[in-house]
C-alpha cells in the first residue's frame, strides 16, 4: 500500500466542510478549484521530492567540515523544486515577490510537507517567519535586501535567541552589539557572542543565511543592561551584500535524536573584528518583535507534530489492517485475524485519532483566525489560542507516536518502519519555540489573567457549539459535558485570581493541559456537529461521520475528565512542588 501522509478525507472536510474555505476565499484572488489544485501538487511534490529522503536525512547527519556545514544534497533538491514553485512565498502579499495566498491555505499545505519530512520542510518555516519580521519591522533596504531574497526562497533565515548560559532566559542574553556606523541599511553594529540551538544555522543548500540576532548594546560605561527590555534585534547575514564573508563561524553541530536533517548549530558572532548587523526598528524592541516571529513559529511547530502524528496514525491503521495475530474475540480456534479486530488496538486507535485529528483541527483554526486580523474577536482568540495550538499539538502529538509504536509491536522498535522515527521527530516538539513550561505561564499569566478578552469569546464560541449539539441525540451528552468543563475552568481562573500575585502561576502547566483538553474537547464537538450534516447518500461522506462521531465520544470519555482533578488542583492552589525542597531530590 503507498505510503499516506495524511488523510485526504479528513484534511478536505476540516477545511472545506468545517472551516468553509471557500467562502473565507471569497475576499482574496482564489477560490475554492484553486485551493483543491494547490493540495493536490503539494500532495505531489511532498512525496516525490520530500518523502523519499526521509530516511536518508535521519541516517546521514549534516557535517562540518573546515567550518562549512553539509547536509544531505537530497534536502537541497526537494528545496529547489519548492522554490521554484513559488511556495516559499506562497503567504506574502503580491507586492513583496509572493501569492496573497492566505495564511490557512499556505499552512494546510505545509502540513503535507511536515508529513512526508519534517526535518526538510523546516528551513522553510524559520525562512519565511524571518522574512516576515523583517517585512514588518525593517527599513526599505533591510526589507528589499535581506527578506525578498527569503521570499523567493533563494535565502534561508534563522532565529537566534539562544545562548549556552542563558538557553530559554532570555533576560541573560550576553551577546553584545557596539555602533558601528550608518549605512544604506540603517544603524551598523558589531556583534559579539554565542548563540546555541540554532535550527538551519549553516548549511550548504542555499546562496546566503540571513541570521536574526538577539543582543544588548552597551552602555557608555560597556555594561550591558540587565533583564529583556534592553534586547534589540538585528540582520546578521552570512554573506554581507558586498560578497564578503562576515564573521560568524560555526563552532560546533548538535548531534540530535530526531530531526536530523535540519543542522543544528552553535554560532560564534565576532572570533575577529565582529559580525555586522544592522539594527531592526528601534532600539530596546527586539523581544517584541522577535515575538511576531516566534508566535508564527509556534502555529508552525504545532502543525508539524500534528503532521507528524496523523502520519503515524495512518500508518498504525494500515499496519492494522494487514497484520494477522490472535484469533477472532471469544474463539480459541479458527484462523488469525487482523490485529484490528481486537478492541485493544481500537482503543488506541481511537485516541491516537483524537489526538492527531484534533491537534491538526485546532492548528487550522488558529490559522484560520489568523486571516482575519481586522476582526478583534479572532484576534483576541488567536492569542488565547496560539499556546494551546502549539502544546497541545506538540505533547500529545509524540503520545500519538508512541501508541504508533505499542500498535507495530516489536516490528515498530525497528528503524525498519518509520514510526519510531516518526516519534524521535515529534519528541523535539514540545521542547523548541518556547518549552511547555514557558507556554503555560505566557496561556495563564498573559492571555488569561491579564486580559481576559479571548477568555470571553472562546466561551461564547463554546456555548454556540454546545446549543448546536443539543439538537443532536448522539451529541446532546457531550454538549452538557463541555458546559460543566467550561463552568470548570472558569471557576478555577477565579479561584487562581484570588490568590496572591506571587502564587498565581505556581500551578500554570496542569492549567494548560487541562485547558487543552477543554478546547480540543470543543473542537471535536464542533466537527461532529458539522460531520451529522453531511449528505448521507454518499459512502465517503458516512464513513467520515461515524468516525468523527465515535472519535469525539472517545476523547469526551476517555480525555476530557482528566481535566477535573487537574482543574481542582490548580484552584486549591496546591503548593507541593513549591514547597518540596531541592535537597530532597
């Protein structure tokens, strides 16, 4: 059987039956032929040129050799024919180099990518978030100059935050900037500093690298100021614009579980005179801006571990389907039959359905709010959303691979299949972009407890799916079920509030799994309800129902009660990880 990277079905019911892409299309220059053509050769392209080397890329790391990283030339050609259609620039408007194309569509059709290989797809994912900060924030020389060759897919781009001593406390960045004089290009510093963790940091796959840089300028005693809000942002590209090399130097690769065709470096800005860079926007405002590029990526990463799990689920359901073991429920003789047929392997089909599925459904909503910047509701529930989206898909996104794993058996602990690779990939997941941890303080203490605005419209949109349940008999128990959840939830950021200031986010992870299942409930309840429309007289469209609907009830058995004890735990303001003194450990 060919190898399935996602289900056609499924992907064209969340956005054409649920999301109703074709009337979201209506305000831009493509319709509906033109979305189900786009799917069609990204489908195509991801597993000709993509999936292929999928293998390959985990086998054969990048390689540093007399200071130049290598990675699989196989990356590079997949790249190429992405480019040369177009698709790095699939999202930017027309009059930067790209389509107009909404950002769901562009984001459906990465899905397709991440699926076949991630770990390719992703220089693509930091290129283009770069070459948007820069669209942005920069100046007409900065924007013409470094983003539009990243558009056109020519330039790659990275994201450097990180450093060895400080890794996600951004407030100990040491990485210094000193004037340097003005140019064409704005304010020209020169960086010194080592930046770690760095996805895509060198490679020998595209003309230039444009390096996004975190750093502090000095004050005129040389100190740098203290915590993030003297962190400015600046264009360090590999390649200066006069052809000369700057001086940044790869000084070491990460050697990775998973994800190993993208390099993975440890850059150091200034071993001579000091990398150039020119400022981005003002002084003081990089972490601000860096955030545009960082909430992008989070969306990204979110439906890369979707991808990653919807493609494990398939193959689980095929592998299923062909394996014979055991004998039939209740005989003890007779001929072996498919492993399907045990409710055990159903039982984690079903919940690795509900997770993939419903990851993937949650991260192209929030693409779809994202389209909608205009309209304050959707804005303000993209916010709430945009760490949720990238939790969620990324925690239980790996739980959906590991069952792939449990579901192969022994045959699924080989690197002969692809799923143990599948989870080596998502594993990385919940920790880039911004760990679980830090997601859930920004989910409880930034999106909630200081504004409470996409709080209001996640409820009022949960209230409308409920009542649209009620009108279904297979639904009406679930609906009851996610007013109590919601009641629930917002009784605990009540309780939380009434704590003091200093307690409030002592507890903010088990809030953000709790919330997750919530929401992910409510997804599920909404794309049941849009499912029992479908047409009964098609076979397609009957079996996707039954499935959404068994799937549904399955995560509302089985997933959403975890939520309460959670929820009461946080609302009691439990304090025993606070308390538990480091010594004991």
């Amino acid at each position: 059987m060919a190898d399935r990277l996602l289900c056609e079905t499924d992907m064209a019911f969340q956005l054409f039956d649920w999301l109703g892409l074709e009337e979201r299309l209506s305000d831009s220059e493509f319709d509906g032929d033109t979305a189900r053509s786009y799917f069609d050769l990204s489908q195509k392209l991801a597993a000709d040129q993509f999936l292929p080397h999928y293998k390959a890329s985990d086998n054969q790391e990048p390689r540093l050799v007399d200071g130049q990283v290598h990675v699989l030339p196989e990356i590079g050609t997949a790249l190429a024919e992405y480019r040369d259609l177009g698709l790095f620039g699939a999202s930017f408007p027309e009059e930067l180099g790209g389509m107009g194309m909404p950002y769901l569509l562009s984001s459906a059709s990465y899905a397709w990518f991440a699926a076949a290989n991630c770990s390719s797809i992703g220089y693509t994912m930091l290129t283009g978030a770069n070459a948007r900060l820069i669209a942005a924030f920069g100046n007409d020389a900065q924007i013409d100059t470094f983003a539009r060759p990243q558009i056109e897919g020519r330039w790659f781009g990275t994201m450097c935050l990180s450093e060895p001593q400080a890794g996600s406390g951004l407030a100990d960045v040491r990485t210094r900037a000193v004037l340097d004089g003005t140019d064409q290009f704005g304010d020209r510093y020169r960086l010194t500093g080592n930046k770690m963790w760095i996805s895509g940091g060198d490679q020998d796959i595209s003309e230039n690298i444009v390096h996004l840089v975190l750093a502090k300028v000095p004050d005129a005693q040389g100190d740098l100021p203290e915590g993030t809000e003297g962190i400015s942002l600046f264009i360090v590209p590999k390649v200066l614009p006069n052809g000369d090399r700057n001086d940044v130097a790869v000084a070491g690769l990460n050697h990775k579980m998973g994800n190993r065709g993208t390099s993975n470096c440890l850059l150091n800005f200034g071993e001579r005179q000091g990398a150039i860079g020119w400022m981005v926007g003002e002084p003081g405002q990089g972490l601000r801006q860096m955030f545009m590029m960082m909430n992008e990526a989070r969306i990204a990463v979110g439906f890369g571990a979707a991808a990653l799990a919807c493609r494990g689920y398939l193959l689980s359901v095929d592998y299923a389907r062909d394996r014979l073991q055991g004998r039939a429920h209740g005989q003890r003789n007779g001929p072996p039959v498919a492993i399907i047929e045990h409710s055990d392997v159903r039982r984690m089909l079903l919940t690795m359905r509900s997770y993939a599925e419903g990851a993937m459904g949650l991260c192209l909503y929030s693409a779809a709010l994202v389209d909608r910047p205009d309209d304050a509701d959707d804005t303000a529930l993209l916010e709430l959303l945009t760490p949720v989206t990238k939790t969620f898909a990324s925690e239980y996104g790996p739980k959906a691979n590991d069952l792939a794993i449990q579901i192969h058996g022994g045959y699924g602990y080989t690197r002969d299949f692809d799923v143990e690779q599948l989870y080596r990939d998502n594993r990385l997941n919940p920790i880039h972009e911004g760990t679980t941890g830090i997601q859930a303080l920004d989910l409880l203490g930034r999106k909630i407890l200081r504004d409470g605005r996409g709080m209001e419209v996640l409820a009022q949109r949960i209230a409308q799916t409920s009542r649209n349940a009620d009108a279904l008999d297979e639904l009406r128990d679930a609906a009851d079920a996610l007013r109590v959840a919601l009641a629930l939830v917002q009784s605990t950021i009540e309780a939380v509030r009434a704590l003091p200031s200093s307690r409030q986010l002592d507890n903010a992870a088990q809030f953000q799994t709790a919330f997750g299942f919530v929401v992910v409930a409510w997804i599920w309840l909404d794309q049941a309800v849009t499912a029992q429309a479908l047409p009964a007289s098609s076979s397609t469209d009957s079996t996707l129902r039954a499935g959404k609907v068994a799937t549904c009830r399955s995560f509302f058995a089985s997933e959403l009660p975890m939520a309460a004890p959670l929820l009461a735990q946080v609302a009691s303001g439990c304090d025993i990880t606070q308390t538990a003194d480091p010594a004991q450990f």
